[in-house]
C-alpha cells in the first residue's frame, strides 16, 4: 500500500473495504496503467479510474487524486481541467496559501495547475478563482494590506507580465523597480508601495511565478 500511496497519494479505494482476492501489487499496476491512459487522453484515463472502482464519480474525489498525483502529463491536466471547471473548483480549494507572500503562493498554484502558454479565458479564469483562494486563506492580511480578490488579480497578471519581461532575453530594457510600482499602481490604488516594491524584489530575485 505505501508504494501505491507513495505515487498516487489519494485513491478512493484506499478507504473502502477490499473484495476477496485483492491485491495492492494488482492495484499499482491499474494505477500505473490509468495513468499512461490519462497521459494520452485524460478524459479515458478518469473513466479508467472510475470504472474500475479506483476513484468515485465524484468531483471533490477526482481533485484530491490529481491534488495527490505526480505523475500526470500537466499538458493533458490543463486540457483536462479546462473541460472539467467543477473539477478545477475543488482542486483550488485544496491549496492552502496561508501566511504565504503571493509572489510565492502563484508559484505553488502553478507548479499543481499548470498556466497555459497564451493568455486567454482559462488563464483569466485560473487567476481569479486563485485570487479568491488567495484572500480566503489570508483574511487579516488582505484586510491589514487593503488587498481584495480583483485587487490580488491584478498583481498577479503584473507579476506574470514582470516575469516574462526579466526572464525574456528578447527584452533588451528590463522593467526597473519604479516603473513597475508606478504601472501597478495605477491599477491597483489602495495598495502600498512598500508591498509592490518587494513584489517586484521576489521576482527579481527568485524569477517566473509560472514556471
């Protein structure tokens, strides 16, 4: 059991009772075989899971298994929660972003839900239910900072553009820390400029939020 759970964190069938004849040696390799089948189309490898009585047909249960997995292609993930929102719903939910700066809360959010390479509505959509994340788990430090969810939405496509324009060797004239605090600031008033200078400081420093 502890090889499977060393892989797939959470399966529903760790927590039912086993048939007669069951095997944890057969189960690794069910998993193993779902997760090559979700690698190549992730709409048959959840069918596969779910069919074999390996996870619920539940959303909340199908988000802590992908919350849970290392193994899955991020590729056919994205494709896969961009068809599956009440899926992506659930999986936010599961990240706790408590007492962490922001620059580094994105970080982890991506690191489990991959941006996708253009922007567009699912990357509008990623952003904001992570802002909403973001301010749940941070109740008295958005109220200390004056931060809301439109207002974290807005330093976050501020960090994702300044990541871009210091990671880009295309980009010959990098961003100066003023210029980012004065372009921020206008779209977010309220926010202090001590707060989005050391915005600016972490990506400087430690590099892309989507990486």
């Amino acid at each position: 059991m502890s090889l499977c759970r060393s892989t797939w964190g959470h399966c529903s069938i760790y927590n039912k009772r086993h048939p007669p004849g069951f095997s944890y040696r057969e189960l690794y390799m069910r998993l193993d075989e779902g997760s090559l089948t979700f690698n190549a189309n992730p709409h048959w490898g959840i069918e596969y899971f779910l069919s074999r009585g390996i996870l619920d047909d539940s959303a909340k249960e199908i988000a802590k298994f992908i919350f849970c997995t290392r193994t899955l292609n991020w590729k056919k993930l994205r494709l896969y929660l961009d068809r599956r929102r009440d899926v992506l719903d659930d999986l936010v939910t599961l990240h706790n972003f408590s007492n962490q700066f922001l620059p580094n809360a994105l970080r982890e959010f991506f690191r489990h839900i991959h941006a996708p390479e253009e922007r567009g509505e699912y990357l509008e959509t990623l952003i904001t239910k992570f802002s909403h994340r973001f301010c749940a788990c941070n109740p008295v430090l958005t109220r200390d900072l004056g931060l809301s969810p439109d207002a974290v939405y807005v330093l976050c496509y501020s960090l994702i553009l300044l990541s871009i324009d210091l990671a880009s060797p295309h980009v010959k004239n990098k961003m100066s820390k003023r210029e980012f605090i004065r372009n921020t600031r206008r779209a977010a008033q309220n926010i202090s400029e001590d707060f989005v200078g050391h915005l600016y400081d972490n990506i400087y420093l430690v590099g892309h939020v989507a990486v």
